[in-house]
C-alpha cells in the first residue's frame, strides 16, 4: 500500500453568518449529507456543534465530518461537480472555515 492509502476525515470546521436563519441551516446541513448520495468517494458524513464546557471553540459553531478511503479519494471529491456545487453554495454563508484532512493514527503504548 502507497502512502497515500487508508483513511482520511475530512474535517469543516465553520461559524455560520449572524444573519443566516436557523432553517438556512438545517437545509444546508442536509444537502452537506446528501453529498454521500452523490459523490461515491464520499464513505460516510457525520456533523454536530460544540458541546464543550471548556469554551475553545473561538466562535465556531458547527463540525462537519467526512471519511474517504485514500487522500486521491479525497480529491476527487473536492473536484466532483457536485461538491464544488454544494461549495458554493455553504461557503457564502460561513463567516469562517477551517477545511483539515487527516490520517487517523493509533498511538502505539
């Protein structure tokens, strides 16, 4: 196995406009998990937003988690019309965004 193989999360952290509504949102969010539907790379979609008591989130308000099988599926997803569709639509609306992918790592003890 190259080491571009394996799993990758893809990770959006973003703080939503002020002036974007609730319902805005929820729809957005919904069409984010759609992307499952329509862009086969695409493994599995999970989101959430801060529940942490120690308050470090610096304003961001949602998390928005994607799992992919290899770094080149990583990029086909990101160039998949579909995604740069939805792109266009979410990053308006996002006062800020932090886009980090990974490779999970088990810590050997």
């Amino acid at each position: 196995m190259g080491e571009a193989s394996g799993v990758v999360k893809h990770i959006v952290l973003g703080k939503f406009k002020d002036d974007v509504a609730p319902q805005q949102i929820h729809e957005l969010i919904k069409a984010y998990a759609n992307l499952v539907n329509l862009v086969p790379p695409m493994k599995s979609f999970h989101w959430g937003t801060d529940i942490s008591a120690e308050n470090l989130h610096q304003g961001f308000t949602h998390i928005f988690e994607s799992t992919f099988e290899s770094i080149e599926a990583v990029a086909e997803y990101v160039a998949h019309p579909a995604h740069v569709e939805y792109a266009n639509l979410l990053l308006p609306n996002l006062e800020k965004v932090i886009i980090f992918d990974y490779k999970p790592t088990v810590v050997q003890l």
